[in-house]
C-alpha cells in the first residue's frame, strides 16, 4: 500500500499469520527490508537513508550477532556472541582500519590500530586498561611500552 505523501510498505505473512518480509520506503529516501522466521522473529534488518545504511543480523533467540553501519569515515563490521556482546569490531577512522577485540563480557582486550607513524597494537587488562603495547616509532622502527596496572610505564624498549 501506499499513502498520500509517496511512502509505501509491502508485507508478506505465512500460513500461520506471521510476518515473513517486510519493506517499506518513504519520500525522505529512508527504505527498510526486514526478514523474520516462521514463528515471526526477526533475522535481517537492512535500512538505508540519505547518510548510507546499515544491516543488522540475528540468531533464533532475536539478538543481534553481526552488524554492518555506514560511519563518518567509511564502514564497522561489528560481531557479537548469542547474547549480544561484541566480541569483534572492525571499522575504518578517519586515520585508517581499527580492530577491537573483546572478551566473553564484551570488555576491550585487545587494539589494532593505526599511529602517526604505521601501526599500533594496545593489550588491555581485565579493567580495559592498557598494560602493554607495540607501536611504530618516528625512527622507522618499533617500540615496545609495558605498564602497570595503575597506567606507569615500566618497561619501555624503542
């Protein structure tokens, strides 16, 4: 169907009454598809608007497991566990790639990302802080820091 202001929406439902696919779009250009199981819960959620567009997957309990968003600086691909706790985030910035890594809770433990002078990788500890690091240096080299659980540095090798 469609209304008066050129937005329209289609349904699809299964012999049971529940809804299959959904689709939907409006003047403004937001458009939405969704997918849902037999019983009704929901798989695929794919939305655009004028600013990009983002597709969120879910397992059979309905809780998201894989996202995909437009960002200011490109894309994220994010991956969560069966209860919606992101285990890994991998996403473009403004200075190049990031990739988290998150344990069973969804707390950061680990870093990949980029510095002003190549790559850098941050270990977290299990209070999300950082406690170790390997980092590209001005010199073209690397540079290894260790630190404390209070944040000081205690070992540092260029």
């Amino acid at each position: 169907y469609s209304d008066s202001g050129g937005d329209g929406q289609v349904e699809l439902y299964n012999s049971a009454g529940h809804m299959c696919a959904e689709m939907y779009g409006d003047s403004n250009g937001d458009g939405r598809l969704r997918i849902y199981m037999a019983d009704g819960t929901e798989v695929v959620d794919l939305y655009a608007d004028p600013d990009g567009g983002e597709l969120d997957i879910y397992n059979q309990d309905g809780t998201e497991v894989v996202g995909l968003d437009t960002t200011a600086d490109g894309g994220m691909v994010q991956m969560h566990n069966n209860d919606g706790k992101i285990f890994v985030a991998l996403g473009a910035a403004s200075d190049g790639g990031q990739l988290d890594i998150n344990d069973e809770d969804g707390a950061g433990v680990a870093g990949l990302g980029v510095n002003a002078n190549g790559g850098a990788l941050d270990i977290y500890n299990k209070d999300e802080k950082i406690v170790g690091g390997f980092y590209a240096d001005a010199d073209d080299g690397g540079k290894l820091v260790i630190l404390n659980k209070e944040g000081f540095v205690v070992f540092i090798k260029p």
